[in-house]
C-alpha cells in the first residue's frame, strides 16, 4: 500500500499556508474580490495532488497566483484606475436622509436588506443617516446626522464644565444681590456685619 499521499498531505498544508501567508491575512469579510477568487484557485489546486496530479507543477501554478495578486495589489496602490477596475469605488446608497434608488437597484440591493444593515448598527430611522455607503467589501459605511449621533464623552464633559460656569455665575449673582442696600431693608438685617467702630 503506497502512502504517497501522506507526505502530499503533509507538504500541502505546509507549502498552502505560507502562499496563503504571502497572499495577505485578511479575514474572508474583507478579502478583496480577486482575493477571494485566488484562495478559491488555490484551494481547488492544492486538493489536487492528493488525486494523482503532480504536486511540484501544483505548487508552481500556485505560486504563480499568489504572485499575479501581489502585482495586482501594488498596481492598484499605484494606479486610481487599476482600483476602479479590480476592487471598485464606495457607492452611496443614502444621501441626506434619502435612499439613492439607482444605487441600490444598479447593486441589486433591497431596501429591506438595506434596513438590516442599518439594524445591525443600531441605526432606528433611515432619515437619521446623513450618508451610507456600500464599501468595496460590501460592507456598509455610513456616518448619522449631527442630531441623531451619540453623544461622547468629550461632549458630556464640555456640558459639565459649562453647567458649573453657569453655577459659579448665579452664585456671583446672588452674592451680588445680597450685598445691594436694599435687599439689607428688605431682609430687616445686614447680610455682612458693618465695620465694629460703627456698631
């Protein structure tokens, strides 16, 4: 009995995980789409040699891959229109509360699936989204109305520190009053006791 396909075995995971290595550590939600297309490739090669094909021309084919997607990915850092074509631009599916219909129509998206997104990020009403966006890794990007947004702590605390200014003013204010002639009559007394040489 041959065991040929042990040590096949053995060198597929060993040769497949450093060209998966070199071919990048993105999770699958954020693989770009030729990405995805060469694990597939490579996936479907690897398993190969196990069935009898020669695993040194599996390897090379491999190789040669992982290669033309790494010349891939620097020529789209290089080149704007070589991204436009392999990876793609955002695309606005809202714009100022409102769904752009073309947009959603032009990526075959439902507006229920659009609401479910939104869902998953907490987001209630669709008019409280200034702009959404469908990434190129078709996850949905999107930033809330200025009335709708959370608020943060840098916020919280620049309410605190202007509610205590407001404190410490009303306070001057009241002390201000109290030291007013008048309000002596109105109360029947001094607020401040007078000079002792006067009493």
């Amino acid at each position: 009995m041959e065991l040929d396909w042990v040590w096949k075995a053995v060198l597929i995971i060993l040769i497949g995980t450093m060209l998966l290595r070199l071919a990048g550590r993105k999770s699958i939600s954020q693989m770009s789409l030729a990405q995805t297309v060469l694990m597939i490739g490579i996936g479907s090669l690897l398993i190969q040699p196990v069935a009898g094909e020669n695993i040194w021309v599996t390897f090379g084919v491999s190789g040669i891959l992982v290669i033309t997607l790494i010349i891939m990915e620097y020529a789209q850092l290089k080149l704007d229109t070589v991204e436009s074509i392999i990876t793609g631009k955002a695309t606005i599916l809202i714009e100022n509360g409102q769904v752009v219909e073309k947009n959603l129509k032009k990526y075959r998206i439902t507006v229920d699936l659009l609401e479910m997104l939104l869902r998953q990020k907490n987001v209630n009403k669709i008019s409280d989204v200034e702009w959404a966006t469908l990434e190129p890794n078709g996850q949905l990007g999107f930033i809330l109305r200025e009335e709708a947004q959370p608020i943060t702590k840098q916020d919280l605390n620049l309410i605190t520190s202007q509610l205590q200014q407001l404190q410490n003013k009303i306070e001057e204010v009241n002390k201000q009053q109290n030291d007013n002639l008048f309000a002596e009559v109105a109360n029947k007394g001094h607020q401040n006791p007078p000079f002792d040489h006067l009493k």
